[in-house]
C-alpha cells in the first residue's frame, strides 16, 4: 500500500510537470525552437498558431479524459477513494487546462506576428 502511494505521487509530480511546468521547454509535435526562433514569413508563424492551437486542444482532451476518469471512481468508502485517485484525476485535470491555456496564449501571439508579418510586406 505504501509503495503504491509513493508510486502514485510520482506519477502524478511527472504528470504535473509534463502538463503544466514543463509546457515551457516541451513543443508541439513538429515544431522545434530552431523553426519557432527563425519563423519570418506569415506563413510560418502561421504554422506555428496552428500546431499550438491544435496542442490546446489535445491538452483539453486529456483533461476531458480525466475529467470522466475522475467521476467514474465510487464515493467515499471505496478503495479508490483511500488512495487519492479522485484527487489526482482532478489535479491532473487543472494541469492540463492550464497548460492548454498556455498553448492557446502561445497560439494568439503567433496568429498576431503572422498578421504583423503581412502587413510589412
């Protein structure tokens, strides 16, 4: 029982940090720094808008799916409930909206330089 808790912590810190602390240094799949530092032309500051919208929205979908997870665990009483499997769905849960919520930002501002980058030319 204590291992399984210690390994349920783990994995919910690892979680956590793929979701939310990590969301700085992690990309989309597809994008690279090199591509997103070097990004000039509408188009590719476009693709960039794009593949972190399209991040926001698979961040949302694990967060919908733990969200289900997260309701279908019994009430209090059941073993489930003694070992914090509600508790970490639901953290799970914010992590991942607020990541998708970082994405979305990073989405905005790249839609932004794409229509600064055609307005100059």
């Amino acid at each position: 029982m204590k291992r399984f808790m210690q390994t349920m912590t783990i994995a919910t810190l690892l979680a956590l940090s793929l979701a939310g602390g990590a969301a700085a240094e992690t990309l989309p799949p597809g994008l690279t720094a090199e591509a997103i530092a070097a990004a000039k032309t509408p188009a590719e500051h476009q693709a960039i808008a794009d593949a972190y919208a399209k991040e926001a929205q698979n961040l949302r979908a694990m967060a919908d799916a733990h969200r289900r997870m997260d309701s279908s665990y019994p009430e209090p009483g059941h073993l489930s409930a003694k070992l914090g499997v509600k508790r970490h769905c639901r953290a799970l849960v914010e992590a991942y909206e607020a990541a998708a919520k970082d994405a979305d930002a990073l989405s905005k501002a790249h839609h932004e330089m794409a229509e600064a980058a055609a307005k100059t030319k």
